[in-house]
C-alpha cells in the first residue's frame, strides 16, 4: 500500500519528524490540491492543514511560505530550490499552484 499523506499523518508537532516547515507547507497543498480538490487556496487553508494556530503560523511558517512564492523578495534563497516558485498570488490573499508548482506535486508519489 502506498504512503499517502493526509490531514491524520500530516502532524507538524511530532517530535519524530525530520521535516522542515517548507516541507510540511508543501505536504498541506498537496493535500488541498490533491484530496481537497482545491486548484486556489489561501495561507488559512494551509495553516488549517496543518493544525496551526495563527500564532504559531505567523512565527515559523509565513517566511518559508514567502519564499515558495513566485517573484518572491530575497526571502526565497533560504528555501530549497525545489521550493521555489511553486506558488502565485493571483488576487490579495488567493494563491495557486505554478506549472513548476503542479508538475513537483505530479511527481512527489
């Protein structure tokens, strides 16, 4: 059986996880592209994703979703080069999936 991520395993306090908070960012979109079957989403999709509070999404995870963001400002060097440019701001708080964005969660199985 195949290692499908969902909203029950997706556990961003697990003290076991080796992931970076860029990593669970892009886990909760694929869930929200994937499961949800939602081609716009917003930052509180994400942070709903992931069980986050505002806070906590404000302090550890807004600079990291910054920088998966096209056109992002110099924020973007600190992340992962497959992480970048994989989101566009299309409206004041509506983001989507880049084609770069849609061909690494096509092929992230």
């Amino acid at each position: 059986m195949k290692n499908e991520i969902t909203s029950k395993n997706l556990d961003h306090r697990s003290s076991k996880t080796t992931k970076t908070n860029v990593d669970l960012i892009f886990d909760a979109v694929k869930i929200i592209y994937n499961v949800k079957k939602k081609d716009v989403f917003t930052r509180n999709d994400i942070r709903k994703e992931l069980g986050l509070t505002s806070e906590e999404w404000e302090l550890r995870y807004t600079g990291g979703f910054q920088g998966m963001i096209e056109n992002a400002p110099p924020l973007k060097n600190l992340i992962r080069p497959k992480y970048r440019a994989m989101f566009r701001r299309i409206e004041k708080g509506l983001y989507q999936l880049t084609p770069y964005g849609l061909s690494i969660i096509e092929n992230d199985k």
